[in-house]
C-alpha cells in the first residue's frame, strides 16, 4: 500500500524532516548541496521504487512532441 510506504519513508527519517523545516524557516531557501548534505547527515533511508506492472498508454501520455532534453 502506498499510503504505508510513504508513512514509513517519513517516519524512518523523521529527524531529517524536523532539520530541513527548522532550516527552511529560519532561511527560506535550502540548495541542492545542502539538501544533499542534510541527507548524508542524517543517513536518510530510501526504498528501492519502480513502476509496477507494465507500462500502458505510454504512447498516449501529452507532450509526447516535447524534446526529451531542453
């Protein structure tokens, strides 16, 4: 169940989340390096995703014109 992953994802990182809003209030801003920093930090746990069963109507998602890179 999705909901349950992701409340597991929170939960296994909970000190990172108090530390990134505790710095986004005082700064606003946090940068890349610094998000990646906070993640090494607190050894943020991730999980292993991807799509799961096949991939339908890929071809009739919009924007198939667009260029894959700008």
């Amino acid at each position: 169940n999705s909901y349950l992953k992701a409340k597991k994802i929170l939960e296994d990182n909970r000190p990172l989340l108090d530390h990134l809003a505790k710095t986004l209030v005082e700064q606003e801003v946090v940068s890349a390096e610094e998000f990646q920093m906070m993640l090494v930090e607190f050894n943020a746990q991730t999980v292993n995703f991807g799509v799961i069963g096949e991939d339908r109507n890929r071809e009739q998602l919009p924007f198939q014109d667009m260029p894959s890179s700008v």
